[in-house]
C-alpha cells in the first residue's frame, strides 16, 4: 500500500512538471510561449483542442487585464503534441475569438493550411494562414496571414471541381458587415421566390461540394446555403498560386452569368425600395461579364 501511495505521488510530481503555471493544462513551454505573446499579463489557461490535427494541439490562455490596464483576450498557441514544442501562436484581443478551425491544404503543396472564422452575431470575419514550417522551433511566421475578410464568413467552394478549394469572398472592404436592407435600418430583405432559393441551395451545394462541411451554417439548416451563396454581395472568387492569392472571378463567365439569371428573377419578384439594391449588384456583374468576355 505504501509502495502504491509513494509511486501515486511521484506520478502526480511528473504530470505537474509538465502542467501549466496556472492549473492543469499544456506543458509549461507552451504556458512559457504564451506568457511571452502576451507578457505581463495574468493568463488563465482555457483548454486544449486537439480535434484539428493529431500531431498538434491548440491551446488557449485567456486574460482581463495587463499591468493593472483594462484589457482582456485570448493567447492561442500551436503545440506538437509528440515533443511538447510549440511551433505559433497568436495573441487575439477581445471576445470575437477564432472559432471553427479546420485544417485543410488551399493551394496544392501537400501540406494542411489553418482556415478559421471570428466573430459573432452581427460581426463576422474570416481568416487564412498558410503551413510555412521549416523547423521544430517556435516562430510567429511558421504560419503565413494569406487572406482576411473582416465584414463576412468566406465560404470554399471547389468552382472548377478540381478538388482544390476556392474562397468566395463577398466582395465589400472593411470591417463592417453588410446587411441587405431595401431601406437603412428597415429589417425588410430583398423577397427570394420559393423556387429561385431551391435553385441557389442547388447550386451552393453542387459548388461546394467535399467542402461544405467547412462552411458556416449559422444555425440555420433550411437557410445557410442561400446566405454562404452570397447572393446580394458584389462577390469576388479567390484561389492560391502557391503563397500568391489570385482574383479569379473573371474567369469563370458561366457562373456570373448564373448570378445574373437569378438575380433577374428576384427583381421581378420584387417591388420598389427592393429593387435598387438587386440592380447594383445585376450591373456590377454585367460589368464583370465583359471583362470576362474581353479575356477570351
């Protein structure tokens, strides 16, 4: 009994060596690489999440204050779980965290990029960082900012069905969302005809294909396709080349002139302080078409 408590307790001395500083978490070199993201702050571990890839954990620390100043957010490191060893990690002020991370390789060079939302309710972004790890030591560049929207969830769609994914982006600049009103601060929304959402879900699921698991669905099953198909948006489609990301959307005319066809429909479908809104985006398309046309 003795010889089970004695080796219970050298056990416990083990596992805590390797413990956060604050409770039980990482090993302390990833509470080490946090602390170092974000020092003089007092960090409070959260929890681990090794659901993204299982040679790599995902902590996250957060924090109310730094230096005795009004502040808080969240210190997320990258960790390989055979070595304990972190290899990035970002400081995330506020409570719009990142959410949703999925691994997944967006340009074709065999190795899984970092592909995440942030934000709720009324304020969505979405963020893109490529794998550039060269070593097994910690670097803030080991992962590369390749793309952000900061006023919309970007959606992956496979537009040439290559198995390579594409980023429809919604097209607005800036950080602040855009909603669809036919009048400022009326909650009325361009009507969408029964049969036209039919054709939009359709579509959204024939492009997104192997990837739409990836995509937001806001909670709403009968209704996501039509929001992540952007519909309303001044859209633009991205993909990578390599480490360069590419505006292509002039280069696939069949699906602007798909875009022009429903959104004529549901201009017939609608009435007067609805339809501005639906003909600013059929004459951004239009102009679109032509620059196809002038590429051919």
């Amino acid at each position: 009994m003795k010889h089970s408590v004695a080796l219970i307790a050298l056990l416990s001395s083990l596992i805590l060596v390797g413990s956060a500083e604050a409770g039980w978490g990482p090993p302390r070199a990833v509470f080490r690489c946090a602390q170092a993201l974000r020092p003089w702050a007092k960090l409070e571990y959260r929890f681990t999440d090794d659901e993204l890839d299982t040679r790599y954990r995902w902590s996250e620390y957060s924090y109310e204050s730094i230096d005795g100043k009004p502040s808080y957010g969240v210190v997320h490191v990258l960790w390989r779980s055979d070595t304990a060893t972190p290899i990035w990690g970002i400081d995330w002020p506020g409570d719009l965290q990142p959410h949703s991370k999925v691994w997944l390789d967006v340009n074709g060079d065999g190795l899984k990029d970092l592909f995440f939302f942030a934000g709720y309710e009324d304020v969505f972004s979405t963020y893109l960082y490529l794998w550039d790890v060269h070593s097994n030591s910690f670097s803030r560049s080991n992962l590369l900012l390749a793309y952000k929207n900061e006023n919309a969830y970007s959606v992956l769609i496979d537009i040439d069905h290559n198995g390579q994914p594409e980023i429809l982006d919604s097209g607005h600049s800036g950080r602040e969302h855009v909603d669809h009103y036919c009048v400022p601060n009326d909650l009325r929304s361009p009507e969408i005809p029964s049969d036209v959402g039919e054709n939009i879900t359709s579509e959204y699921r024939r492009l997104a294909g192997i990837f739409e698991r990836f995509n937001f669905t806001y909670n709403m099953p009968e209704h996501y396709p039509i929001f992540n198909m952007c519909i309303f948006d001044p859209i633009k489609i991205y993909k990578f080349d390599g480490t360069m990301l590419r505006d292509v959307t002039v280069y696939y005319p069949d699906h602007l002139k798909w875009r022009l066809t429903i959104l004529k429909r549901i201009r017939t479908a609608n009435q007067g302080d609805c339809q501005p809104i639906v003909q600013s985006i059929i004459d951004y398309l239009s102009g679109l078409l032509k620059k196809s046309k002038a590429k051919e």
